[in-house]
C-alpha cells in the first residue's frame, strides 16, 4: 500500500504545471497547490492505514496482495457495499470537499478492466488490463480529461444538434497526427482535468459522441503527468488567494484545482494506447463498460459527506446564533435533511439490484445511479440556498481578517454570540463563520456549486443518461394494464 510521504514524493517528477505565465514544477512546495496535495496525502495514510484495512483494501487474486478497494473489480452486491464504505472513508479525509480523489477515475479504470472485450474493435483489450494492473499494483492517484475545448461540439460532431453530421473541425481540438511502430503521436487540447496537478497519471478519451470523420479524435490512452510535451494550464488556484486557515479553511486546504491539458506533439508508446482509429469503441469504454457507474458510485458517496457535513454546519451554526430554536429554522433543517435521506437511499438503492456483467461482474445498478445523478445535481442549488438563508448575514458581521483577534480581550466582548455561555471565544466563532462562508458563499464555495450542478454534465445529459438505462417497458407495462381494466370494466358494465 502507498503512504502518503510515497505519494507526496512521487508528485517531484518536474512535471509541467501553468500558474498564468508562471512555471510550477513543485506542486508540493508551491503555495497555489501544497496544502491540497498534502489533503490528498491523508488519503493515502487514511487507505493505508492497518487499523483501516477491512474497510480500504482487499486481497487481489491475481498476486495474492492487499490493494485499495479502488480496484476491486466487483462480482456481486457484498463487493459494492464494500466500495461505499470505502469510498465514505476517503470522502470523510475531506468531508467531501475533494471530488476527483484518487478512487474515482481509478474505479472507472476499474470498470473498463471489468470489460476488457469491449475494446477488441478498434481498441486494445491487453492494455487496458496491463494498465489497470499498473496502477493497482502501485495504487497510483489517476486524473482524466474526457471533452473536447470550446467550440467543438459547436462546430462538429460531439452533439446530435448538428444536422450535417460533420466530423470535428476545431484544429484545437486533441487528434492523432502521426503513427509509427512504437506508438501514435498526439497535439493538441483535452478539458477538463480535474486534480491533474495533483495525480501520477491521465486518462485521455471520449465520454461525448463522435461522428465518422473523427477518427483522428477517437484515441484513447494514458500518460504520466511529467510527460515531455504535456503542460497543464491550472484555473485560479483558490489555496493560493487563501491567506490562511482562519479566513478561508476550505479553500486553503481542499482546491483540487481544474486545468486544461496541452498535448505538444506528444509520443504515446502503443502499450499506453487503449483506442485507436475506433469511434464506437472510445464511447464504449465509459457506456459499455461499468466503468461510468463505479466512477459515479465515488461521486455520490462523496457528496453525501459533503452534504451532511453542510447540513451539521447548519445545525451548529443556528445554535450559536440562537435561532435554533425558532419553528421556521427548524423547517428548514428538516428540508436539508431530506436531501441528505433521500441521497443517501439513492446510494444503497443502487446496490441493491446490482447490475450483471459478462464474465461474473457486477455494478451498482445503472437506474438507480442515474436517478441520483439527474435528481442530486439539480436539487443541490436549492440545499445549498437553505444554507445560505439559515446562516443569514453573521458571516459580514466579521472583521476583515484575523489580524483583528491581536487584541483578544477587545475582540471577545463585540464578536462573541450573546447569551451562548459555551461558543467558544470571538476567534472560534469567527473561523466557524468564516468556515460558513468558504462553504456556500466565497470564490471556492461558488466553484462547488457549479461543480455540483455540472461535474456529471448538464442537465440534457444526466436526463439522457437516465432515459436509456431506464425500464421504460415497466411503466408502459403498468398504463398497458390499467387501460385494458379500464376497457373491461367499461365493457361489463355496458354489456
């Protein structure tokens, strides 16, 4: 098992990392990005921790070692319920708050394995095996970047809006423009790679439909970060603004940064290369595969941690405020909860019916899973309003920063809660509320909203998702039979 001083080392690989114009090479000394990856590291002590072990690892059977859950490939319900539990454990090292953790793009990885035949055409079975045991064997944390850049879909192929079915025309977008015995050579532009700046390897693939024409654009594979002729050019890191753990506690501790990837006439050896030339079979690793449902088991479970974690905070809140008690607040609370109840059935609905594969494999069931993709993504902003409303304007009643708490005497007699004899000093008040704010309310808080609303994709397409793994013959089943009662019944009666 890797431990997080493992991890941590491994990120020192001179790997190519955009601050703007500046260079990064040290993801774990420089100030944008340090302390998220040492939230990351407490991942790793978290998994591989003995007094953790029944509940992250399992014994692989093909080398007899113990490997993170994260690569187990399930064969039946007893193994799905191990993954949540395992994912809950790595969600709770950042109550929630870190969404593309080392056990989601792994799962999906994992998922792939569980249906290596898928890329027989067009593709490289063997290597998607190889790859999957390359990165169990070294528990390695693996990033993905799945869309094409802005104005793709626009122009081309990637959206069945497009009457003419023309292939991609974005010269920007990431395409194969040369191959030889040794391997393809890529150029190009891959978004969105969440946590790259912070993983040992990238997935590139497809997860938006393509059009015949787009070959060139079908290729799938894996990279380590550090390759020569990839950089990541990283969104405004959120840690670097944080000037510290009092004013923003979140966003100094948990921005997994999002970055945009630039291929450079990169080689990719053929052994890294998963689909080439294979437009059905590029889609096929995330549809075909029980690769998207595992992957998204990691999401839901992680955003039941954050969520019940917003919910306490709530709670916590109202009672040092002293609204607690009011019916109104109260209401509210219990609406919060609801969400939280209803995630949380979705989530172990999901393995109830465990979805069979060929070859004994199982995942969660793909239904289920896509309910509660399409129905947590669009209530979440509602949950998060909840939030902001109870909390009201206590956290503008703070000072500018904590400079302020220099004269603690002072401070403690106009910024603690009146008539709350166990809140704690103005200081633990003030990080509370402060804690508030980078929750629902601050530049990282903003970022979690529209990851929460979008990371699954937009709207269309969670619903899209749902109407094809949905059993719409039950339901025609169900109006089938009413409206033949309903005839026989109006036939007996006017007999």
């Amino acid at each position: 098992m890797r431990t997080k001083a493992d991890y941590l080392a491994g990120l020192r690989d001179g790997r190519r990392v955009y601050v703007g114009g500046e260079l990064v090479t040290d993801v774990t000394t420089h100030d944008a990005f340090k302390n998220a990856a040492d939230s990351i590291g407490d991942i790793y002590s978290a998994v591989s921790d003995p007094k953790n072990e029944d509940l992250t690892t399992y014994v692989e059977e093909e080398t007899g070692d113990r490997c993170s859950l994260t690569f187990l490939r399930p064969l039946d319900r007893a193994d799905i319920a191990a993954k949540r539990r395992f994912h809950q454990v790595v969600a709770e090292t950042s109550n929630g708050l870190m969404g593309r953790t080392p056990d989601h793009v792994g799962s999906s990885v994992t998922g792939m394995a569980c249906q290596a035949d898928v890329f027989t055409d067009g593709g490289y079975p063997e290597h998607v095996l190889d790859y999957w045991r390359y990165v169990r064997d070294r528990d390695l944390y693996v990033a993905h970047a799945v869309a094409p850049p802005s104005g793709t879909r626009a122009l081309g192929s990637l959206g069945d809006g497009n009457k003419s079915r023309e292939p991609v025309k974005n010269p920007n977008a990431l395409r194969v423009v040369d191959s030889d015995s040794e391997g393809v050579t890529v150029h190009g532009v891959k978004v969105l790679a969440t946590s790259a700046v912070l993983a040992d390897e990238i997935w590139v693939g497809n997860i938006l439909p393509l059009r015949p024409g787009d070959e060139a654009h079908s290729v799938s594979f894996a990279v380590p970060v550090a390759t020569e002729g990839l950089k990541l050019i990283s969104r405004t890191p959120f840690e670097a603004r944080a000037r510290n753990s009092y004013e923003y506690p979140l966003a100094a501790n948990f921005d997994e940064t999002d970055s945009v990837l630039v291929f450079d006439q990169v080689k990719v050896p053929w052994e890294r290369v998963f689909t080439f030339d294979g437009i059905a079979t590029s889609i096929a690793a995330f549809n075909s595969t029980p690769a998207h449902a595992l992957a998204n088991l990691q999401a839901h479970v992680r955003l039941l941690t954050k969520t019940g974690t917003m919910l306490g905070l709530t709670r916590l809140i109202t009672e040092v405020i002293g609204t607690s008690g009011i019916p109104g607040v109260q209401e509210e609370l219990r609406r919060m909860a609801l969400y939280v109840g209803m995630l949380d059935g979705l989530i172990q609905g999901q393995e109830t019916r465990p979805e069979r594969w060929p070859g004994g494999f199982v995942s969660n069931n793909r239904e289920v899973l896509y309910a509660t993709m399409a129905w947590s993504s669009q209530s979440f902003p509602q949950f998060a309003l909840r939030m902001r409303e109870l909390i009201g304007g206590h956290p503008f009643r703070q000072p500018a920063d904590v400079s302020a708490f220099a004269d603690a005497e002072a401070t403690d007699a106009y910024l603690r809660t009146s008539g709350q004899a166990d809140a704690g000093s103005a200081k633990e008040h003030y990080q509370l509320m402060r804690t508030a704010w980078d929750m629902i309310g601050s530049e990282f808080a903003s970022r979690h909203l529209q990851y929460e609303m979008f990371y699954a994709g937009p709207p269309h397409v969670t619903n899209g998702h749902l109407g094809r793994a949905f059993d719409w013959n039950r339901v025609d089943g169900l109006a089938e039979r009413l409206t033949r009662r309903i005839r026989e019944k109006t036939d007996a009666q006017h007999a």
